[in-house]
C-alpha cells in the first residue's frame, strides 16, 4: 500500500524526512564495462559499433549500413498511422511555438566610463540526440528533444537509435524527419554515446549530447562530459497533485496512475487538505487499475512509492512541495491561480482540473524533458537555452583603460599576479 | 620552445589536430579517497569535518568553530590594504551592473486555441561557494561567484574556504562581505563539498556548490553532482590572442604572459597573418619573462603549451579559432568588430588592443568564471542564469482540453501508454 502521511501526527516532520529521502533507483555499477566500451569505440570507431550492435542488438550493421537512409525513413513514415502523425505534426508545430519564445537576445551597451559591454548566444555547432529503442522508444521525446535544438539553430542533429533484431519504431523516424534531424544512426547503448563524442570514420563528433536512457547510457553520458557536454542525467519520472475538496477525484487518480505506469520506479503523489478527497482518490486508484494495460507496473510503483499526504490547508503544503520539488505539479483547486507565484521549486506547473499532465507531455507545446528526482531545486527542464551558448564581449578605448586601469592593477598586485598588473601597466605607460 | 604552426605548410591540418588533442592536465585518480571522505561527512557530520580539518589543514576547529564569524571578517577587513578594498568594491559593482541585465524575464502568454502557456523563474533556494585556500585564493573570484548569485535572488550564499594553519586571505574575506556572502566556514576540500551537500549539525545543506578547486574537490563536485547541482568544471585557463600587423607586440606579450604566469598548465596562444609580429612577440616573451616574479610558471607553461600560428589572412583564422573554443579570445586588429560576429566558439571576447583580458579577470563586469578545454563549444561563462532555474505553466480550460485532447490520446495509445491516454478521455468523457 502506498503510504499515508499527515501533518498533524507528531512524527510527522520525521516520516516526512524518511519519505524524501527514499531512494527510488539503484543505479547498477556498469562504470567498468562502459569504460572499456567508450575507449574500444574511440580506437577503432565503425569497427567496434559494428561488433558491439552485432553482440548487444544481434544487427549487422556492416550490411545494413550505421546510416539509416532517407528511404528507409520514408518507408517507415508510410507506415504509421495517420492519426499518430497528425497528433505528433499537431505536437511539432506547437512545441516549436512555445520554445521560439525562449530564443535568448544578444545584449550589447556602453557604460557611463564609455566601456563597451555585451554577450552574444550562439548556437553549438553539433548536437547529438539519444533514443532508446525498444518499449521505451518515445517519439514524443524525440520531438521535445530535435525542436529546442532546431530553434536555437544548431547546424547539425544527429540521432543515435539501436535497432535490435534490426528493428527501429517507424514513428520514432517520422518524429525524426519532422522534427529536423539531420542524421539518423541505428547504434545505441553506451557505444552510440561514444561515437557521438568521439567521432567515427562514419559518424563526424558532436559537441553535446542529450536525451535518456538506461544505465549504459548514463554512465556512458557521466564519462564523456567534458569531452562534450550532456544534458542532465534523468531518473524515473514523479507527479505531485495538490488538490483541494474542489477536485474530482477520478480525474487525480487517473493522473495519479498515468505516471505509475511509466516504470516501477515512478512516484505519484497526492497532497490535499481534505481526507475525504484522499480516500476518494485512494478508491479510485485501485479501481481503475483493474482495468490498466500496463497494470503490473502501475500497481508496484503506486504499491511501493506513491503517497498521501493530509495537510490542515493548502498554504501548510507549499514548503513540502518545495522540499519535493517535483518533476510535475499539478495544481487542482478552487483557486489554482494563487498558488503557481508561491512556489519555488518544480520542473513543471500543471494548473487547474481541465490540464491533466498528459497534455503537457504532448500536444501542449512546453517541453516535457523535465528535472527529476528533486533536482527541480536547482535544474531546468529541457529548452532552447540548453542548445546554445553565451560569449561575453569587453571593449575599453584608451580612456576607459586609464579609467579601470588603476583597479585592475592593485587587484593584481593584491593576488600575486604581477604579469596580470603589467599586462595593464604597459599599454597605460605607452599613452 | 613554444611551437610555430603555419598554415601554408603541407602539414598543417596534421600538426593543428595534434594541437588542439594535447592534454594539458593529468587528473589525479583521488575518486576512491574522496568517496571515503564525502561518505564520512555525510555520516558524522561536523565530527568529521573537525578531523578531516587537523588532518589536512593542521587547524583545530573544535577550538576555533566552523563559522567564521562577523567579528573576524571585520578585523580582516582592517588589516586590507586600501587600495585594493577600493578596487574589490569597484569591482563589485560592476559586476552587478553587468549582470542585473542577465536577469531573465518570467513570460505568460495565451495562444490561439486559448491554452495559457509561460514560464516562471525562481531563484536557487541555497548555493554554496567553495573558495580555495592558499596561493590560489583569488578575492576576485569570489566576487565572480557571489554576486552573480546575490543578483540572481539566491536568499542563502553559505562560502567555504580552507584555513591551513588557521589562516585565511583577509582580502577573501572582505570581498565575500563585499559580495553579499551570508555564512563563512573554514573548512576546504572534499569534506566541505561534501557538507555543502549533505549538511552537518553546523552547516545546513545548499541545492548547488559552485566555485574552483583542486582535483579532490572536483573529483567531490562529480560525486554530489545529483544530490546538488554543480558549476562546470574549471580546467587550466587559456588566452588566444588574434592580431595583425597592426597589434603592438609588447602588448601582446604582456597579455601571454598573463596567461602563462596561472598556472603551468595554462595556455597562450597567437595567432597572426603577420610573420614578423609573431617573431616580434616570441621575442617580447623571452624578454619580459626575465623580469617576472613567477617567472619559473609562465616559462613552462610558454613553453610547453604556448603557440604561435601563421595564416594568410584572418578570415582563415576564424575556423581554428571555433576548434580551439578559447576561455579568453583577444582580438587585436584594425578592425576587431567585424570578427565578433564570424565566431562561434569563445567564452569571452576583449575586443581591441585597449582592452587585456586582465581588466576582464578584475573590473570589465563581466565574468571571469569562464569554459576552459575547449568547452565553450557548448557551455557558457558563470552567470545569473546558474542561479535560477525555470519552471513551465501550462494551463487548459475545457474548450482548450477538448481541443488538444484528441491528438494527447492518439499519441498516448500509439506510445503503448494507455493510462496518459485515459487521463484525458477521463475529462472528455465527464464534460
């Protein structure tokens, strides 16, 4: 059973604790074998992923070739169907409305010394994206990864997808090709990772990678960062419903269990101040499980992870929701409004009864890539800020080093670094 | 010897990614004494920190406390040399002129179909700022790191900072109070990284730990990276200055040697169409070395990492420039403005021969925390926006949902996700 938590118990600061510090992943040690799979890839590029998808995807990719063709994901779009690819056009069009909102604007101005200041954003040059394949290939979370990096105007998206038994999603390729990437590899697992970074003799490098996958993937993303960038490490997925006696509570428990059903490990949360609503809610859930396709998963990450918490009044939650920082908030209540300015941590604010979460992980155009595991307290979710880069820009004439000048070199002198104060001290000299 | 590349040579794109492959620093494996330490911290706390202090920093802080308190600072303060305070608080308030104007903006807006969309940004709740100890503590770094944080809203900036022998640099001190610093503890290396994180009976825990340090502390910042946020990880700095004929050599020296003189792993780099003014620098170099107090620093560095590249013109230039990424690009000729724009790849530009890179390091406002190893091909310098983070709003009403419903739906059945399919047919249905 899930637990049940309220703040008028005594021990509750305490069970609260224990319950934020629950750990909902253990990460395999896969550190040693991604070592050697990373450096093997680096060696001997093509080679390798040749051997390696031969030996974890049982694909030969030495016929079938690493590139998928542009055939291949024409024959593939032919296939899907049409109401899944309007829905996904429908999803492009608008997460491409709302990321265009974030493109970051250069600044440049001139001080009252007359000093010239700025920065300047540009994009990265190249962009690696990673797919899994198999059950959790997403094609949603290919859309919320290609269009952030296509708006920012990364040059060159390159996808890397394993295709095991040869086999990749036909509608993972169309959210390809409609999302704007480049070029499509079928090489996954911690050598897809590798080649991104550092090249093949097929595969020219990138200079970031993004997106999810297993613990492969991850560790692999750990040890190529510095040599490229990543983006954050993703565990599994959480919601937090804040609902009051206002909220229906089979539209919470639906909400509730379209999280659990993602993966063992999801965590689904309810906080309210009205118990009644909570059993409501509880009742609910185990209804509507009966009747889940994915209800095995559901019910083990709602079993093991879920929660209830009762509180005297909305107000009384918002530092739990902040202590949680939750991928995704949903905000059910008479006046949903009034809460969204008094919080500060979550990845993403879901805002009144009519906004189940699901919209937003698919048609309503915010990027549903969001910080899991509390990491919301200092993390962003996925956006066009993530696919470019800001410059500073300095520019003294002669009378605004004369006028800095001094400072620079005391502050110089005060650290030690002589040749710092003279770097100054020389062009002041030869006025 | 510096190396001299030209790139009219047959072997030039050999000899360039030879180059730009060069490792310049060896990181110490320390990972296995550091996950002991952080381990200990974590578990006993201040106890830990107590011992792990007169262990390391032969300092007694069951005797003298954690907390630096507010009396120290001020007798600290007394003891600076004027100057430099006065240049310190220049400083400061340029750096928060230039960076209030990174502050970015919170959106709301509302689309054609009448979804509410936005975003919201919220500053970290508490940052950490690990200053190091010793010859490397620089006041002005501290400033590079606190006040973009103090501009940003973080209401708790807890700095950190070894006292080997009990000592602390008084100016590290004035410039945190300077900077807006909240707590100061005299504790260094792993262990305060890893109370940073974890808390002790003393410290209460951060969201995020930023700021430089010594291989045990980066190899700290990589095992709390999850629990907390982190800053990039600071590399051996770099200049790469880009001059024509009309450039002053001297100048140009001065500004490679200010690089040099960090660090024997730092990097200085020329690059001219100009033959004679390469030699012309190379000279100054060797000349001016010989008057240098760390002059046994900048000629290794000179000599193991510096370089001196030969193009026809400046536009061949702005590719090798892009590769190298540099932290610090000067450009020193007739017409530095019109490069700006043709560069992708730098994490601050000093435009100009009026402007070195050392009024950038102390009183240009802009930052000095900056990409190192070529990074700036997909990260940016510190600023406000490492202190915030941002949080989606979605917002659907029924007409909105019954909209957007449909393609949610398709997408979820066609994802094999049935539950995310039915939290919204579950309020179609209801209507």
């Amino acid at each position: 059973m899930p637990i049940r938590l309220d703040s008028c118990s005594a021990d509750f600061p305490a069970r609260f604790s224990e319950f934020l510090a629950t750990k909902r992943e253990v990460s395999a040690d896969v550190d040693h074998a991604v070592r050697a799979i990373v450096a093997d890839v680096a060696a001997r590029g093509d080679a390798a992923l040749i051997e390696l998808s031969l030996k974890f995807d049982r694909v030969d990719l030495g016929k079938l070739g690493l590139r998928v063709s542009a055939q291949e994901i024409a024959a593939a779009e032919a296939t899907c169907d049409p109401k899944a690819l309007e829905a996904l056009k429908l999803a492009r069009d608008r997460i491409e409305a709302f990321h265009i909102r974030q493109k970051p604007k250069d600044d440049r101005f001139t001080d009252a010394l007359g000093v010239e200041l700025g920065h300047r954003w540009t994009a990265i040059e190249a962009v690696g994206l990673y797919v899994p394949g198999g059950t959790a290939a997403y094609p949603s979370s290919v859309l919320m990864n290609a269009v952030p990096a296509k708006v920012a105007g990364v040059p060159r998206i390159v996808m890397v997808v394993p295709s095991p038994d040869g086999v990749i999603n036909p509608l993972v390729l169309a959210a390809a090709k409609l999302g704007g990437v480049d070029e499509i590899y079928r090489v996954g697992g911690a050598q897809a990772v590798a080649a991104l970074a550092y090249g093949t003799q097929t595969m020219k490098p990138v200079s970031k990678i993004v997106g999810p996958g297993n613990a492969y993937v991850a560790a692999a993303k750990r040890q190529v960062f510095g040599k490229v960038g990543i983006d954050m490490i993703a565990g599994p997925s959480e919601v937090l419903v804040l609902a009051d006696g206002t909220a229906n509570p089979d539209w919470i428990a639906a909400d509730l269990l379209a999280q659990a059903e993602h993966d063992e490990a999801a965590q689904s949360i309810l906080i309210t101040n009205d118990e009644r609503l909570a059993g409501d809610v509880e009742a609910a859930v185990a209804s509507q499980l009966k009747t889940l396709p994915r209800t095995a998963i559901a019910s083990a990450s709602w079993r093991d992870y879920g929660a209830t918490i009762i509180v005297r009044n909305l107000d009384e939650a918002l530092p739990l929701v902040d202590a949680l920082a939750p991928e995704h908030l949903e905000l059910i209540a008479a006046d949903p409004e009034s809460l969204i300015g008094k919080i500060r941590n979550a990845g993403a604010i879901f805002v009144g009864g009519y906004t189940p979460e699901a919209i937003g992980d698919y048609v309503g155009g915010s990027n549903h890539v969001l910080p899991t595991a509390r990491s919301a307290r200092f993390s962003s979710g996925l956006g066009v800020l993530d696919f470019v880069k800001r410059t500073s820009i300095l520019k003294c004439g002669p009378d605004q080093l004369a006028a800095l000048g001094p400072a620079a070199i005391a502050l110089g002198e005060a650290e030690g670094l002589d040749a710092h104060a003279r770097s100054v001290a020389i062009r002041l000299n030869r006025r």
